[in-house]
C-alpha cells in the first residue's frame, strides 16, 4: 500500500503533536511539520534533495508546491525551504529553496524563489512572483511580478497574521475530530 506520508532514501517524514495532512496530499523525505501544522488537500512537499522545516501553527493550503534546491558547486548547502510559526501559505503557492519567518501570509498563487528570505510581520500578495535571492523587509505588503515592496503593513494586517494561523488550527482540529 502506498502512503501519502513517505520517506526518501531511508528518510522518513517527522510529523508533531496534532498535525493534519490531508489524505489527497504527499509529504516526501526530510520533512519536519511542528505542532498544530495543517497540510490541505492536493498539496505536494518534498523534500528530496535538501530539507524542508514548517514552523508551529503554520498552514498550507490547497494545491501549493514545497520543494527544495540541492547542493552544488554554486551553491554549497543548496536550498532548503524553511518556514516559521505562524505562516498562512495561500492556494496554490509555489515555495523553492525560501525561508519565511513568522507571521506571515503568502496569497493564493505566489511563487517564492530559491535563496528568498521573509522576514516577520509579511503579506505577499496573491499572484506575485519573489525572484531568486531577495530579501522582503518585516513589515510590509509586497505585491507584483517581480514583487515590489508596496507599503507598510497596518495595525489591523499584523493582527489577521495570527489570527489567520490561530483559524487554521481551529479548522484541522475539527477535521482531526471528524477522522476520530
């Protein structure tokens, strides 16, 4: 029987304390999801050739794409994909080789470039494309392809930071219930 959480080379995902990954989505290799992670449905992380980490409380909705960058001449430790607590990962968003800090929200159809860097307190707006090796200042609404740093974020945006993770762990806990 193949299952939907599965190692690569003899590297077995670790799964935390009242994590979801939906049945419909694959968790590949070095993977590590920490407490309260929600994986949604369609959802592919692999991490394969280099690691992927998912910080507490953060979720990856439907359809989006976890992957990694391996180690080469060019770039000695490749790109891992590193991503904080707190973080609300969009629709069908596309993450390579990126580290996201905490609180932050990726919109539905961003693609995230290897060697990226987020810092804390992020939103990217739907559909924008960060390019390879940027760095996006804490604080700020980035938007566009390429993204470009649009304003600073308002008192009302850094708390829906949190309060759109705190959501998701409410939600997967009552998709945990329903299983049970």
């Amino acid at each position: 029987m193949v299952s939907n959480i599965r190692p690569y080379q003899s590297i077995h995902p670790k799964l935390a304390e009242k994590v979801f990954v939906d049945s419909t989505s694959v968790v590949i290799g070095d993977v590590q999801l920490d407490d309260d992670v929600s994986i949604w449905p369609m959802v592919v992380i692999r991490g394969d050739v280099n690691y992927i980490r998912i910080g507490k409380r953060s979720n990856i909705q439907d359809g989006s794409v976890l992957h990694v960058s391996r180690k080469s001449a060019m770039h000695v430790e490749g790109f891992p994909t590193i991503i904080g607590n707190d973080v609300t990962v969009g629709h069908k968003v596309m993450l390579h080789g990126c580290t996201l800090h905490n609180r932050i929200l990726v919109g539905m159809g961003a693609i995230v470039m290897d060697g990226v860097i987020v810092e804390d307190d992020v939103i990217i707006a739907a559909g924008s494309l960060v390019p390879p090796n940027k760095t996006l200042e804490s604080g700020y609404l980035y938007v566009g392809n390429p993204v470009k740093q649009s304003r600073p974020l308002k008192e009302s945006e850094l708390g829906f930071l949190k309060q759109t993770a705190a959501n998701y762990v409410l939600l997967k806990n009552e998709y945990r219930e329903a299983e049970d």
